[in-house]
C-alpha cells in the first residue's frame, strides 16, 4: 500500500469518477484504475461498484476511504507548515490548570508577537504534565503537589532525568461562590459541607497524583455526590448556579483572579501545597520561558 493509492482513493470518492479524478491528479484513467485494482488485490477487498454513471462505494471502500482521508489530511497539513515555515518559533506550556498562569501566559504572547510565533498553554493532571516534559512535547510544566506525594513525585523526576523548582507555597482550599451564604464563613468545617456537592476538576483528580488522599486529610468523604468537569468555565458555573463546593490550590500570590469564588480555609489540618516548575535537565531554557517565569515571579508575595 502506498499514500498515493490513498490519494487516489479520496480523490476518486470527491470527483464522483474514475474518469474525473484522473484529469484532477493529472495521470490518465488506466493508470488510475490499475492502481486501485492493484489496492483492491492487497487488501483483498473490492472498494468501488463502477457503473455507466461513475464510482460507487463499497461497504470496505467507505472504511478505507475514511482512514485515507485522515492521512491525507495530515500529509498536506505538515506538508503546508514545512514548505511555508509556519510557526517556526512554538512555545508550550503544560499546566493543572491554577488561574494564575493565564495571565503570565499572556504577557508571553503580548511580547512575542512576531510572525512565525504558535504559543501552547496545555492543561492536564500532574502524571501527564511529567510525561509531556519528558517527550519534548512541551517546553515546561507547572504542577502543585503536596508534602505526601513529594517522595513519589521526586523518584518519578529522577527517572525521567527531569529537573524541578518550587515557584510558590500555598495550600488547598474550600472553593464557594459569593451568592451562597457559606461564602460568608471564615472558617469551613466538614460539616458545613453535608449535603453539597463536591465540584471537582478532572485534572486535580486524576492520575498517580490525585488528591483524594489530601481530602481524606482534610476531613472530606472523597466519594460523597460529585459533579467532575473537565472544563474551568463548566467549574466556575457550576459552583456559581448551584449550593455546591470546590477544593482550590491557593498560591501565596499577589494575583487575584475569580473574585466571585471565595476561597475559604477549612478547619485543621490544613494541606500546604507547593507549585513548582519542571524541565530538562541540562537544557537551556528559551527567552519567552525565561519570560513567562519571570511573570509568575512578579505575583508572588
């Protein structure tokens, strides 16, 4: 099998005829109707009913054409960004999806704004975050862990050659929207919670890194009812539309985002979490990440 038999395949299915494809791709229609007999003989399945009237389908001919088209697609997509230099310049972050990296997201973009220039913020958990540094597949990562899961998160950079370096301490929170009369507290207890539901961020939730153990800590039933997003807009409106909570990570920073969520320390024990950056070792950092690290300096206390 060759990619220009599936070419072929595609262009025939789009033209409606053998003989219309032919004149698009610019050979003649025996050469063309050799090569999908040809396909048709390897994968041993018939993918055309021709007839007076042009081409027809087959069963087998519709899946093959629908993985054609995918290769297709791709081919010209790469083929386009090498032939123009498209994006020559590709700057990726991966992230748990803390508000604060946003903005120092954007100053990025604002300053690096020349041609040439395609700027990544990626949010997933922690696990994916690592495995996404180590592939090269990102620039950096900014991921929260806490205390309990330093031991597990440390082995796991080392063996992956992987460097890391704390930006900002914090701790988890009880995250309410002001419309509810609990936003009024100064102090949450577990029992204030009973009855609500527990809005979770996928990414906080998932993986090796999950923080079920934390809100056992914390004095919370991690398996109570639970409405999970994996959206930070589908969040935020949930916690505002209904009698429901959240567990945030809170930096110790000067940046105040979401001001209609109230974050609200529960009672003892309170969780420290710790937001650090991973890269590659031994890798010089680009100037817009030296950038991007440099506005999330400016945010901290």
């Amino acid at each position: 099998m060759e990619f220009n038999q599936l070419k072929y395949v595609v262009e025939i299915v789009e033209a409606g005829s053998i003989s219309k494809a032919a004149n698009n791709l610019f050979i003649s229609q025996p050469n063309l109707s050799m090569q999908i007999v040809q396909l048709e003989k390897e994968l041993g399945r018939v993918l055309f009913i021709r007839g007076n009237r042009g081409v027809t389908l087959t069963k087998d001919g519709l899946e093959v054409y629908h993985h054609a088209k995918q290769v297709v697609n791709t081919f010209e997509l790469t083929e386009h960004k090498l032939l123009n230099h498209i994006s020559e310049n590709k700057i990726k972050v991966a992230s748990c999806g803390c508000e604060v990296i946003e903005p120092a997201f954007i100053e990025v973009c604002k300053i690096f704004n020349q041609d040439n220039y395609e700027f990544e913020l990626e949010y997933c958990n922690t696990e994916q975050c690592i495995e996404k540094v180590a592939s090269q597949e990102v620039d950096l990562a900014v991921i929260p862990y806490t205390e309990m899961q330093y031991k597990k998160l440390d082995q796991v950079l080392v063996n992956k050659s992987l460097y890391m370096q704390r930006l900002f301490t914090g701790e988890l929170k009880v995250h309410v929207s002001d419309r509810w009369e609990l936003s009024k507290k100064k102090v949450i207890h577990p029992s204030d919670l009973r009855g609500l539901f527990h809005v979770k961020k996928h990414i906080l939730f998932d993986g090796m890194f999950s923080l079920d153990y934390e809100i056992r800590q914390m004095g919370l039933d991690p398996y109570t009812k639970t409405i999970i997003t994996h959206q930070s807009k589908t969040y935020e409106n949930v916690l505002s539309s209904m009698p429901s909570f959240g567990i945030t990570l809170e930096w110790h920073c000067n940046k105040e985002v979401n001001r209609h969520l109230k974050r609200i320390p529960l009672a003892l024990p309170r969780i420290p979490i710790i937001i650090a950056m991973i890269r590659r070792q031994n890798e010089m950092m680009k100037k817009e990440i030296n950038y991007f690290l440099e506005q999330l300096e400016q945010y901290k206390n």
